[in-house]
C-alpha cells in the first residue's frame, strides 16, 4: 500500500521492557479525504517535517498498525 498526504505530526516514543530499551518514530499524515493515519517508520530523517507532503509505502503489522516498508536490496531476491 501506498500512504500519501501531508504531515501532521512526527512523535518519537520510547520505553523500557524486559529486552531493554527500545525507540519507536510515529508520523501522522493527513490524505486528501481529511482522515489521519498513523504509521511508524525507521528512519525519521526521511520524513519531512510537518506541513509537507509525503509518500510512504507501507504494511499492516502484526499488531494492525502500519509500518514504513524496508529498502530491500536486489541481493536478497
């Protein structure tokens, strides 16, 4: 799927767990219809910052969330 429209917000949460500490990026975006979606992504300097329009390819999670998908490497087909 493709996820397209302007950025809302961009949030970083973090926390502790029995692995240890763990870092999460969550970026709102707002599509042409009004509704806002939530996606995490992995590398948050790829995201612009709030007010401009961006274009994430994405998955649902295990958990239902979206997900920023991964750069795969033409060495891993």
């Amino acid at each position: 799927m493709l996820l397209a429209g302007t950025v809302m917000t961009r949030q970083k949460l973090s926390g502790k767990n029995d692995k240890g500490a763990w870092e999460m990026f969550k970026v709102e975006v707002r599509g042409q219809d009004g509704r806002i979606c939530s996606v995490i992504v992995n590398d948050p300097a790829g995201v612009p910052p709030k007010g401009e329009f961006v274009c994430v390819p994405v998955f649902v999670g295990n958990n239902g969330q979206l997900r920023e998908c991964k750069q795969l490497s033409s060495l891993e087909f």
